[in-house]
C-alpha cells in the first residue's frame, strides 16, 4: 500500500505543485521521493512508500537497467510475479513484485500486461522512448486511482482526489478530477511540451470473465461441472488459493474480525495456511465495537475457536462521532451508509497502528456483493435478477465498501488485503447457475456458508449467522450505530436547511438530517465535487429510505423468530 503522484506538463512551478502530493503522505510512511523526468518538460512522480515487499529496492518510480526509457509508480500487490517470472523466463533485477510490469509491457504491450496481473493495483508507466504514458486500474478498484485533466492536456493523477483539487492550471476552464474506472487501462501520447493527449481507453477484465493469469495459477483439485458437492469443493479450493496467495508479505499481518461470516471465514482460513506455511508469529484479530454489540460477542467466539491473538477496540457513540469530519476527508465521499460503516473501520485501524506491529490487514470486503449477502436480495424478483444486481454492485464496489476499506486503513498506513476479490474466485462463483447463488430457504449466502459446513473451520452458529451491517453491529441492539448518529445531528441540522436541501445540493439532494450533515462536512473539504458520487447505496426491490439493514422489515422478521 503506497501513494502514487504524477504531473505531465504542469503550468506551475513543480517545487509548488509538489506541496500537493504532501496531502496523501498517510498512505506511505516509511519513505518519499519526489523525481522530475530527465528531458521531459514538467513531468515529475512523487511517491509516498509502505515497505511491504523488497525492503532494499523498493523505491519508486521503479526503474531497471534493462529498461531506462520505462518509470513505474504503482501502488498494489501482484501475487503472481514469481509465477510469470518462471512462466516467461524474466530476468528480474529486484525482489519488488512490481517488477513484473515492466517485462510484460515489453514483452506483450500495455492490454496483455494488465490482464495478467493477478493482484491489486493502480499504476503509472511512462515510457519515453515511445513517447506514452499508460494509466490502469484492478478489476475491483481495490486500489484508487483518480485523474485530473485540462483541455489543453496537463495531466495529473494521483492515489487519492485530495492530491489534485489544489493543482493550478493556467486554463479557465476547471479541470476534471474523476476516479479512473476499474479492470480499464488508457494511454496517453506525451507531447514535446509535456502535454498529453488521449489516444486509447479500454476494459482488460470484467469480474464475469475467467482471467487470463488463470492459465498459470495451478489450484489442485478443481472439478468441472455444477453437481452441488463438486461447487463446494470447488469453492474452498478457491478460497484457500485466494488466502494463501496474500500471505506474500515482509511485514507482519493481521485480520478484521467484525464476528460475521465473511470476515470469520477470513480469518479463520488465514490462521489455518499461517500455521501450515510456519509464520513467525501469531495472528491478531481486531474487533470494535461497545461492549454489548453483537458483532464484539460474536468475533470472541471466532476467536476463542481459531485460536488467534484477539483484541477488541471498545469506542462509544460520543467517540464515533468525534470522528466522522476526519473520516470524511480520508473517504472523500458523502455516501450515507459508506460513512457510517467507516467510522468503525477508521477506528479499529488507528487502534491497529497505534498499539501493535500489524501492517498487513485482511479483510472480508466483497462477499456481500458476490455471494449476495444483503437482505435485500431476499426480495429479488428472480434468480436472474438478483445475479444481475450482485455484478452491478461489483461494478461499483470503488465506489463504496472498496473506497472505504482502502481509506479507513491508509489512513494509518495500514495494507488491506481482500481475498473475497481474488479474481479467479469471483469469477468462478459468477460463472455458476443463478438459482445455486441466490438466498435459499430463508437465508442469504447459503451456497458460501454450505460450502463451509460440517468442517468444524469456523462455529456453526457464526456459520450461520444472519447478515449485521458491520455499522449496525457495533452497538447494542436496542441502538444502532445509525440511531446514535442520528439522534446528533437531529439538533445540528435545523429544519429550514431540510426544505431548502434540493436546492443547496442539486446532486444527489440529502433526503434526511445525517445525510445533509455529510454534504455539508464534505462540501467544506472538497467544494464542488459532488459529481465523485454518481448515487447513494440503497437496497433495491423495497421502499427504504435508509440503507441500514436494520431498518428493513426481513430483519425485524428474523430477529423476532
């Protein structure tokens, strides 16, 4: 996990543009440099380092002997750079796995390069001697990248929009800032002067496609067909391939535990492979929350059970909120449900960097939009239908749960790691028949915690435990996180601001007291960048005016029975 910053003919004095690239400081720690390109007119990378692979050559931008005309800055993790370094006879000058993009541009051109890259990643290549720069994204968006452009072509981009919105230009129009669209890469040609101008814009992988790195990821034990017990062997086999592929790391790691099923599952098959693979230390596990919430007494249990190292970050309402104008800044959103949920996130993670040596933090983002996990799902009109919406909300995880685990964690130079979105593992679940993924008898995500059940891997009670928002499950169940929150902001937002909401924000106009308080906050940081949200998450095939899972009737139902 890294910040990544670069400028391609800059109007401005770099010495002073640089101060810009001082805003994402948080997402590299360990070191920074700032270098102009040699020959090339205000071009310049700036990059803010978390040593996590390589702790002697891991500087960027990265560049080797064998190609002196290509800069790399990237930010991500490529599991499979020793795996295409034996496939394709590379000769690699460094241990950084980041090298690997280097041989495959030369070897394969841009598109190839990026839909073999098996791992999470933004990156930057220039290369002078073709005269182009090359932009790209992972399939999820796991890592952010935004971009900031003029119509007479100064090009800028960095990890996160805060690096951009106080760039000058000489033009009189506002340049763009808009996060760069996942599984696309761009090219961009470099003019004389140091502009740049668009010339290709392209989709490598789509999360319903088998990837093409596929071909070498040898997963044993992998059966054809849709027979029910050949899906589930196939579907642990996956799984523990995505755990076990993260595992590549120098720092220590830990892992989110928030006591439901994809974080227990999570956690409980990194404690079994760290164990198989011999770490050298015990796994933590952090879990937040007020002392009689749900989620805390449900990740002890887990814990209890996997035998890992627990700790258990206690806050209050009062604390939370505390923290919502600086969760704001980090998220660079005003989504409803993304802020609150981050609050926890934010947290816990300050918690992780303050008090241990955990670096490295899995997570269990993702499950939810793959495996449709929400309780909305139990209301899809069909299985089509619902498999359709499960992909959407793939689609536009940057925009929400991805964003907010990226931010809530670089916030403290902490590294996510996500193996619910290993690409072969989405992939596979999305290439089953529809009626297999949607809920069944009464229960959501039944293919994924059947797959698990009988193996004593994680208690069958959490196995089967029912979907809790990780923002609702913080408190009690008496009061929700939300209501907290709420209650608050009942008496900073006054009535006469909620009439003329509409007009004060005419995107996205907030509908409610907490959702006019985000806009506001955001706002204040990021004047009249409202257009970085396209819409609010909200559940579909119900009438609900809040996204909190607690408000729906399915979940009343269920917690009554």
């Amino acid at each position: 996990m890294c910040g990544i910053w670069a400028l391609f003919g800059s109007d401005e004095c770099l010495s002073v543009q640089c101060t810009c690239a001082m805003k994402i400081a948080h997402r590299g720690p360990d070191a920074f440099r700032f270098e102009n390109v040699n020959g090339f007119t205000n071009c310049c990378f700036g990059f803010h380092r978390l040593a996590i692979v390589d702790q002697l050559y891991g500087m960027q931008p990265l560049r080797v002997k064998k190609f002196p005309y290509l800069w790399l800055c990237y930010n991500g993790e490529i599991y499979n750079h020793q795996a295409l370094k034996t496939q394709f006879d590379f000769d690699y000058q460094t241990r950084v796995d980041g090298e690997v993009l280097l041989h495959l541009y030369d070897r394969f051109g841009i598109k190839k390069m990026a839909s073999l890259l098996d791992g999470v990643f933004a990156f930057i290549l220039l290369d002078t001697a073709n005269r182009k720069v090359h932009l790209g994204r992972d399939t999820y968006g796991v890592r952010p990248l935004f971009k900031f452009l003029t119509d007479d072509g100064f090009l800028a981009v960095c990890s996160e929009a805060k690096g951009l919105s106080e760039i000058t230009h000489s033009m009189e129009t506002a340049a763009s800032i808009a996060p760069f669209l996942p599984g696309h890469y761009e090219v961009f040609d470099l003019k004389l002067n140091g502009k740049v101008q668009s010339v290709k814009f392209e989709e490598f992988h789509c999360c319903t496609r088998e990837p093409a790195h596929a071909l070498y990821d040898a997963v044993e034990g992998l059966s054809s067909g849709f027979a029910e017990e050949t899906v589930k062997r196939n579907i642990r086999s996956l799984f523990e391939n995505a755990v076990r592929k993260r595992l590549m790391a120098h720092r220590r790691i830990g892992c989110l535990l928030s006591g439901g099923l994809d974080s227990s599952l999570v956690a409980a098959t990194l404690l079994k492979l760290s164990k198989e693979e011999k770490l050298p230390y015990s796994i933590q596990t952090f879990s937040i929350g007020s002392e009689d919430s749900p989620d805390v007494i449900a990740a002890k249990k887990v814990a209890a059970h996997i035998g890992s190292e627990h700790h258990t970050v206690t806050f209050t309402a009062e604390e939370g909120i505390k923290a919502v104008e600086d969760v704001i800044f980090h998220l660079e959103t005003y989504d409803i449900t993304t802020i609150r949920a981050s609050v926890g996130m934010y947290l816990v993670s300050k918690y992780i960097r303050e008090k241990t040596d955990s670096v490295v933090i899995f997570s269990g983002e993702g499950s939810d939009e793959l495996t449709q996990g929400y309780l909305y799902f139990h209301k899809a009109p069909n299985a089509k239908a619902g498999a359709e919406d499960s992909v959407r909300l793939l689609k536009e995880l940057y925009l929400f749960d991805v964003l907010r685990a990226d931010r809530t964690t670089a916030a403290h130079g902490l590294e996510l790691r996500v193996p619910f979105l290993d690409h072969r593992f989405t992939a596979y679940y999305l290439s089953l028949p529809e009626e297999m993924r949607a809920p069944k008898d009464g229960v959501e995500k039944h293919l994924l915690r059947d797959s698990f059940k009988g193996l004593n891997l994680i208690p069958e009670e959490i196995l089967w435990r029912r979907k809790e928002a990780f923002s609702d499950g913080m408190m009690s169940e008496k009061k929700s996180w939300y209501s907290c929150l709420q209650e608050h902001l009942d008496s900073v937002v006054n009535e006469e601001q909620m009439e003329k909401a509409a007009q004060t924000f005419p995107h996205n106009p907030p509908k409610t007291k907490e959702a006019f308080y985000y806009r506001q906050v955001f706002e204040r940081l990021y004047p009249g960048r409202a257009q970085w949200l396209s819409h609010y998450w909200m559940p579909r095939w119900i009438s609900a005016t809040d996204p909190s899972a607690r408000t729906l009737s399915i979940y009343k139902a269920d917690k009554e029975q």
